[in-house]
C-alpha cells in the first residue's frame, strides 16, 4: 500500500492512498481545497474518507470532498454527534475491508473520547490520529491521563514493525521535550540532530515509538529514575510526564 503525504496548515498530514482494486482514500482530510488539488494533479477521483476523531483540522474537508467526489465518510461510531454526514460508523474492535484491505479499528479516547486508531493488519499500517505522534502523544482534551496511557499501552502491542501515519509533524518539539526530561539518554542528542535537519518525519517505525518515546515509556525504569519517580505507579509517571510537555 503506497501511501502519500498531503500536508495542510501549519503541521497536519493528510493521507491518500489506493487500494489494489483501484479505490481512492483519504484519511482525516482538515482541509478540501489543497486535497482535491493533489488528487487533480495525479488523475485520482475520490471513494472513501476515514477519520480518527472529530477535530475541525481532521474533518473541515469533507463538504467540499462530498460535494465533488460523492465520497463515503467513515468515521468512529462514538463520535456521531460530532462528524457529520458519516455513511460508516467504526466500531472498536471491529475489522472493515476496503477492497483488497481490511483494517481493524482500536479505541483510543484520551485526547477525545470517540477517537480511533486504523490499523491495517497486512499492510503493516496504523493511522495514529492525534493519539500517537513521533517522540510524543496527543493532548487530552477529553480523557485522563489513564485513558491515554491506556491506549499508548495498546498500541504499543501491536508489531515492532508498523509503519505509523499520525497526523501531525510535532516531532522536533517532541525531541527537545524528550531530552528536557531524559538528558543522560544515551542517544538523545544523536536523535535530536537527525530530526532538525528532516523536514519530514512522518512516517515513524513503531519499533522506534517503543524504545525512545516518553509516552510509551511511563513503565521503563531508567525513564522513572530520571524523573526522579523510581517507585511511582506507571500511571503517576505518565501523568506527570503529560502535564510537563502541557507547560514545555
Ligand atoms: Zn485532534
Ligand atoms: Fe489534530
């Protein structure tokens, strides 16, 4: 699966992609004019919206997409109220097939209540929303600490190999929260540089997810003992790193 990278605003990634059968998708498309634009310039129409949550700069798109294209719009069954004109209401837990793909939905409230995750199993590809970001997690608007760090938990389940599309390009600031917090990290500064001089960081390994991101690693001793919290619950941890990079 060929994914593209549609970047809106100051920091937000649209997604296209087609499946083998030929249908065109967009995932959390905030913004209409700058998506049909990429799809015009490379001859595509459009079938399918999906949506993680309902944040304007993920759904703002969709009348313009709707009234040019007569797409469908998926999006999560918990956020009904808050998307309109949905065809498809996911369901956690759920698998959904787009053609020759299918992915499954995981729940992830924290930074909204509703929001989900899309993990195409095969392809090897989750779209990670506003929950997961690179070196970092969404703010939470609508859930508590423990409701993210339950989901981060989750996703952390999945194979070290998923290739993660999240919504945003914060990685740079992520790194240099990062490294306020856990400056005698080995590779801390090494990683640090690489990420000033990408543009792009997007897509991330979730392999890399687990071994330096914070918000993955409320639970990882050495993460503990420099926040000076060695014998602190997973959750006290996690907490506390969340409402540090509120004030970073
Ligand atoms: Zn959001
Ligand atoms: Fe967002």
């Amino acid at each position: 699966m060929k994914i593209s990278l549609i970047p809106i605003y100051e920091d937000n990634y649209v997604f296209h992609f087609i499946t083998d059968d030929g249908l065109s998708v967009v995932v959390d498309p905030g913004d209409g004019q700058p998506v049909i634009d990429y799809l015009e310039t490379n001859g595509h129409s459009l079938q399918v919206i999906l949506h993680t949550h309902h944040h304007w700069d993920h759904i703002n798109g969709d009348d313009a997409l709707r009234e040019k294209y007569n797409c469908e719009i998926w999006g999560p069954e918990f956020e009904i109220m808050r998307i309109p004109n949905m065809d498809v209401l996911l369901e956690d837990g759920q698998n959904y097939t787009l053609g020759s793909h299918s992915f499954k939905v995981i729940h992830t409230p924290g930074h909204t209540r509703g929001h989900i995750c899309l993990y195409f199993e095969k392809d090897n590809v989750l779209f990670s929303g506003d929950t997961m970001f690179s070196l970092g997690c969404g703010r939470l608007f609508e859930g508590t600490p423990d409701d993210m760090w339950n989901s981060l938990k989750t996703l952390r389940n999945l194979p070290d190999d998923t290739i993660v599309y999240c919504a945003h390009e914060y990685t740079a600031t992520n790194a240099k929260f990062w490294k306020s917090i856990e400056s005698n990290h080995p590779e801390v500064d090494d990683i640090l540089e690489k990420i000033k001089s990408q543009k792009c960081t997007v897509p991330t390994k979730l392999s890399f997810e687990k071994a330096y991101n914070p918000f993955l690693r409320a639970d990882d001793p050495k993460l503990k003992q420099a926040l000076g919290m060695v014998d602190e619950t997973e959750e006290k941890v996690f907490a506390h790193i969340r409402h540090l990079k509120d004030n970073f």
